[in-house]
C-alpha cells in the first residue's frame, strides 16, 4: 500500500508541474528590439583658459538662461557665441586686445608673427 501512495504523489507532483509551466506565446517576437540610440555628431572636449572677467560674462548669460527655463553650461554658452562671432576684422582686433591683456606665458607665441596690417 505506501508503494501506491507514493506513486499517486508522484503523478500528481508532476501534474502540477506540467500544468504550471507557461506556454510560449506565438504573438510575442522572440527578441525585443534595441532601443534607438541618439546619433553622435563627434564632438569633442575642449579646456580653455578664463580670466574673472570671462567667467562673470558666463555666469551673467547662464543667469539669463535660467530664467527662460533653460539649464545653463558653459559650454552652450560658447557655442552660442562662436556662432554670432562676426568674421571680419573686429574679431582679430579683438584677439589683439586680448594678447595684449593676456599675463600667462606663452611658449609659442611670437611677438612679430601678427601684425595689423594683414588683416583681410
């Protein structure tokens, strides 16, 4: 008689477990898609060296656009300027005012490779 009892058990225990084993459904795709990735364009970083006055200018537009709602960088701030940069001569009279304010030392720059007079 336990040989019975032990062979119903063992049916029924092998019911369940048959019974409870979920069914692949045929709708479902095998593999979900990855998902899109956001293109790179290949920018780079860039480090660059700022005086108190050009930090007090970032800090002063990162100001501006906190309170349109946008989340200031500098480096949005700089890209933004590079593009409204005019490309004639008042940018190379800029950079000449601003070498001739600049105190670091700089081991590539020569004193005479930049002169006025080859401004185009």
């Amino acid at each position: 008689m336990p040989l019975r009892t032990t062979d119903s058990r063992l049916s029924k225990i092998k019911r369940k477990t048959t019974a409870a084993e979920p069914q692949p459904q045929a709708d479902a795709p095998a593999t979900t898609p990855a998902p899109a990735r956001r293109p790179t364009h290949g920018g780079r970083p860039a480090a660059f060296w700022l005086d108190d006055k050009d930090r007090e200018i970032l800090r002063e537009f990162g100001a501006i656009m906190f309170a349109r709602g946008i989340k200031p960088s500098d480096s949005l701030i700089a890209r933004a300027a590079l593009r409204l940069l005019p490309r004639d001569h008042r940018f190379m009279e800029a950079i000449e005012e601003l070498i001739a304010q600049d105190r670091r030392r700089v081991r590539h720059q020569k004193k005479a490779a930049y002169t006025g007079s080859q401004v185009g």
